[in-house]
C-alpha cells in the first residue's frame, strides 16, 4: 500500500551521531548535536527542574487532560520570561499564549494559524536555516523562500541584502527571524539592526515570526528577548514561539510556547479560539508533567531566581569556551582570523570549514561538526579544547 512512498533520509545529524559512536579514536568529539552539555560532557539536570520533579513525582493527583490552550500558570509564564514582566502589550490583554510541544509544535500552531488566516502567504526563511523551517512551513502548506543572512566572507550578517530582500517581499508575507543565538550561525542583528528591521515590517505591512529557541544562552534572558519587546513596542502584531527545551534542560518534556500578539484584546481573544481550534485537531492537548514542571519553576520566586543561576553558568561556560578556543588558536595559528569564535553567540559557531576539512577532522582526529560546518559550541570542554584547536590547526594548515 505504500510502496509508492519515497524512503526517510533521515536527519543527517543523528546519521553523523551514529558515525561517531562507531568510531574508535581515542580522543574523538562529538561536535554535531544542539544539545548542552556541561564541562563533564553531561546532559545537566537543572537543580531547579530536579526539585519540582520530585514534588511531582511525589503527588498523587490525576494525570488529567489539560486544556487546549494548556496550563494557565504555564502560560502566565511564558509571557512574563517571554514579553518581560513588565510588558504593556500582556497588561493590556493583546497576546493570545497557549502551551505547546516543545518550540517545534509551536512553530507548527503558528503556521496552521497563518494558513487558515492568509492561505496565500509565502514565508521567508533565513539562509542558511534550521532546516526544519523549511518542512515545517512546506508541512503547513506554505510555500517557502530564502532571504540573505550569513556573509561568508565576514562570518557575519550579510545585513545590506537581507535588508533589500524583505524591502520587495509583498505585503502579508511570514518572515521567519531569530531574536537570538540563530541557528546555524550563531550570527544575530544588533539592536539598532533590529530597529531597522522592524521598521520594514512595518512599512510593508509584514508578519514577523519569531522563534526563539535558546533565550538565556546568548547574552541574557532578558537581552536575548530584545527583538520580541522592541516589536511589541513598536505596536505589531507578530508571533513568538519560544522553547523551554535549552534553557531549563527538558528536551524530552516537550515544553514550550505559542504567543500573538495582536491589536486588541478582543483580537487576542479570537486567535485564542483558532489556536484552541488548531491544537485540537492536531495532538488536543499539550503534556501535563512538563506544564507542571515548567510552571513550577518559573512561577516560584526562589525557584525562578535559582534557574536564572544555572542558566546564566550555561551562558558563561558556552563564552568560556569561545574565549579559550579563541586564545589558543592565535597562539597555535597566528595567522587565522578566529575573531568569529568571539563575535557569534550562543550554542553555535559557523566555521566555514570546507567539506574536505570536516572529512579530515572526522577522519584523522575524531572530530565531528556537521557538514555545513556548524560547531556545537557545548561539545567543547576544558578536556578536550588542546585536542580540538590542534585538530583544526592540522587542517587549516593542509
Ligand atoms: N527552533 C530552532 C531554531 C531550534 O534550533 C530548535 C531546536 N533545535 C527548535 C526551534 C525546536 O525546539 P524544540 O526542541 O523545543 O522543539
């Protein structure tokens, strides 16, 4: 019956990940996945998520259904770590906010919702992508374009042509952007360019689209939310899906948020009757246990304080690193221009290492960084950083 059907590639990274569990060099580093890990190479259980599991773990009540829209005291949550506590346009009532699986299920909510409300809306997509915005977009049936981002030659924002791209792009079109540590590059605008940006959303009457994955791990909860708040200043109306993934160590829990902002608050009050309508014909409800775990953390003043902590010794380990590889690569290859390892933020660093380059690090060194050259920043540690800079140094000198 499905015969027919064309075989899964599969994600190219978990493929990657299965090279590097067979190979057998000695001092092999698995630079390929988004996932953080501590200087013990360690997936970390935060110390604050850990004690709401217990709690958890330890109450007998019904694991029921939650809403649709998923936990209240959740959702409450997501608006403050995501709008600021002090946001006008959440007093106000403007931003409709459900609970989702993960950043990923609220990307998909947000595309099903913007299908339904402008089913011939195109969406922009930075180039390079995450490459899931691509299927997941294409899955909702919208058809997806590219826009300018990374300039090779800088290992920076290739600003001037992602400027002149969305100042064509036709009214109501989805432009997909990062507020922080975007993924692949590690590349974001600065505040002034983001004002510019925002200023072309508005002049065109666009519909800016914010995923934000990694808030915490670039420069600050706070700062990483810079692009949301600066929009929501600006009176658009805009959506955000962000990720508890990261940020609290719950990939598995699936915990993350949809939020729209909207004109009004009547407004807000219908698209969370679509949201509502979208979720229940797609998965119904979102999980209990990681609602609860992720309310019971943000929603604790002690709590919320403490993970603030370990999300801030993330950031500062991730920098750490950057700095050291920086250091040791001008002492080892005076030569090379590593300035990127400083300049790119977050869980990524964008080499531009060549595809024989990789190969060789794979081949001689053990080192595995994914085909497009993206280093997994936490896959460094104090451990292995002499191993890494020499690998690369052997490389780059060929
Ligand atoms: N957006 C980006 C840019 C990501 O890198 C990721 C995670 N790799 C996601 C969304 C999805 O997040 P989640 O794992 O919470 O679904």
């Amino acid at each position: 019956m499905f015969q027919h059907l064309q075989q899964y590639a599969g994600d190219p990274i978990f493929g990657l990940n299965d090279a590097f569990h067979r190979n057998t060099h000695p001092q092999k580093i698995n630079l390929t996945i988004g996932l953080y890990y501590d200087e013990n190479g360690r997936i970390p259980v935060l110390p604050s998520v850990a004690a709401v599991q217990k709690e958890l773990a330890d109450d007998p009540s019904p694991r029921v259904y939650l809403p649709m829209e998923g936990l209240a005291s959740y959702r409450s949550a997501v608006q403050r770590v995501v709008f600021g506590a002090d946001s006008r346009v959440v007093a106000e009532g403007k931003v409709a906010t459900i609970q989702t699986l993960g950043g990923t299920g609220a990307l998909k909510v947000g595309a099903d919702l913007l299908h339904d409300a402008y089913p011939l809306a195109g969406v922009w997509i930075s180039d390079p992508a995450w490459d899931n915005h691509h299927a997941i977009f294409g899955g909702a049936g919208i058809t997806t374009h590219s826009y300018p981002y990374y300039d090779p030659d800088t290992k920076g924002l290739a600003f001037d042509a992602m400027m002149n791209c969305l100042n064509e792009l036709p009214a109501r079109s989805i432009v997909l952007l990062h507020p922080c540590c975007h993924n692949p590059t590690g590349v974001d605008p600065t505040p002034e360019q983001w004002q510019q940006i925002i200023a072309v959303m508005l002049e065109r009457g666009l519909i800016p689209f914010l995923d934000l994955a990694y808030q915490g791990m670039g420069e600050g909860m706070e700062e990483d939310a810079y692009a949301v708040r600066a929009m929501a200043d600006a009176g658009l109306s805009f959506l955000v899906a962000n990720s508890f993934s990261k940020n609290l160590s719950v990939y598995g829990e699936r915990c993350g948020g949809l939020s729209v902002v909207c004109a009004s608050a009547d407004e807000a009050e219908l698209v969370l009757g679509q949201l509502k309508a979208v979720v229940r014909r797609i998965y119904s409800s979102a999980p209990w246990h990681g609602g609860h775990v992720v309310a019971g953390v943000l929603n604790d003043p002690q709590r919320h304080a403490q993970w603030l902590t370990e999300v801030e010794a993330m950031r500062r380990r991730m920098a750490q690193v950057r700095k050291a590889v920086h250091e040791m690569l001008a002492a080892k290859l005076p030569g090379y221009d590593a300035d990127y390892f400083l300049q790119q933020k977050g869980m990524f660093t964008y080499s531009g290492l060549s595809r024989e380059q990789l190969v060789a690090l794979r081949e001689r060194h053990g080192v595995y960084i994914i085909d497009s050259g993206r280093i997994a920043v936490p896959g460094l540690n104090n451990a292995n950083l002499e191993h890494f800079t020499d690998a690369l140094v052997d490389v780059l000198e060929r």
